[in-house]
C-alpha cells in the first residue's frame, strides 16, 4: 500500500529536484566565471533565469524557483500518459512517452515562468519586448526538456513492476490523480505569477 502510494510520486519528485538542480548548477557554475555561460548553459539550463535573479532578492529567488519547480513537476504528473495493460505497450515506448510529458511539462512551467517576469515589468511600452522576455525563458525550458527529461523517465519505468502493469485499468486510479496533478499545476502557477511581480524588485 505504501508503495503504491509512493511510486506516483517519484516522477515529479524527480522532476522537481532536477530543475532546481538545473539552475543552482548554472548560477554556481557561471558565478564562479571558469566556464563561459553558454557551454554552462548546455549542460546545466537557467530554469531561473538572469532577468528573474536581478528583479528578486535571494528569498525571492527561492521562492519562485521552488514554485516554478512545482509546477513543472505537477504539469509532468498531469501529461504522463496512462499505463496500458500488460504487454499492451512497449517499454521503450512508455519511457518515450514520460520524456515528452517532461518536455512538454517544462515548456508549460517556463510559460508561467515568463509571463510572471513579464507582469513583474509591466507596463513595458514595447510590445515586442514581451517576446524578447518570453521566449528565451520558453527555449531554455524545452531544452531542459530533452537534455534533462529523460532521467526522470528512465527512473519513472525502472520503479514499474509487473504487478504494477498486471492492474486493471480501474485499480490504478489515474483519471483522479490526473485531475489533483492538474489542479496543483493551477495552484502553483498562479502562486508564481503572483509571487514574482509582488516580491520583485524596483530598478
């Protein structure tokens, strides 16, 4: 019972810790200057971007990264599809399906994490500015996507037993964890858009 309980979870566990990973490896790698920042970027992604580091003080900084994470593991939860039955779908198949529910999940998460930086700078005056914000936020998000994606799934397939499979479709109860993933991924986006133009600072 307790495993069950457990295993749904590990995805966006994982998720969540390899995000923030992600961008504490940028900003230690980078602020330490050794390393240019765009060969530190290809292996550790700024999932908190530059932009957001200047605006925010360091609570701030943790605040909305946690968040973001959040959201970004809640948004992997809701995509991953639903386990078919035993057989029915090949492994290497699955493991692709929970690498793209990551990706996907992390462009979702960046999106939320762009508009906040947009809202946190209204108004600009510029409405191609907006864009400028928005869209590197969106790349680096579909980047930690697939360079960063596939270890969460790896570890996602790896916890699935035969007796987890040997389930019958009504027993593994995804359509409501599907639905609480969904709402967290709300919740915590909204906690994002909000906490980042209110805990931004002046400049």
């Amino acid at each position: 019972m307790g495993n069950s309980a457990v295993k749904p979870l590990l995805l966006p566990a994982v998720v969540a810790a390899l995000w923030l990973l992600s961008g504490l490896g940028y900003t230690l790698l980078v602020n330490d200057g050794r390393l240019p920042a765009a060969f530190t970027a290809l292996v550790f992604p700024d999932t908190l971007p530059i932009r957001a580091q200047v605006l925010l003080d360091n609570p701030g900084r943790v605040l909305v990264a946690g968040l973001t994470a959040l959201a970004v593991a809640a948004a992997a939860l809701a995509l991953l599809p639903a386990p078919g039955r035993t057989g029915a779908t090949p492994r290497h198949t699955r493991f692709l399906a929970a690498w793209m529910s990551v990706a996907l999940a992390a462009v979702a998460g960046s999106a939320v994490l762009g508009t906040a930086m947009v809202l946190a700078d209204w108004p600009t005056g510029q409405e191609a500015w907006v864009f400028t914000v928005a869209s590197p936020v969106l790349l680096t998000g579909a980047y930690w996507g697939i360079a960063w994606g596939w270890i969460p799934a790896l570890v996602s397939l790896a916890a699935r037993t035969h007796d987890d499979d040997a389930l019958p479709p009504e027993a593994r109860g995804t359509g409501p964890r599907r639905g609480w993933a969904l709402g967290a991924f709300v919740l915590f986006s909204a906690a994002v858009l909000v906490a980042l133009p209110l805990t931004a600072r002046s400049l």
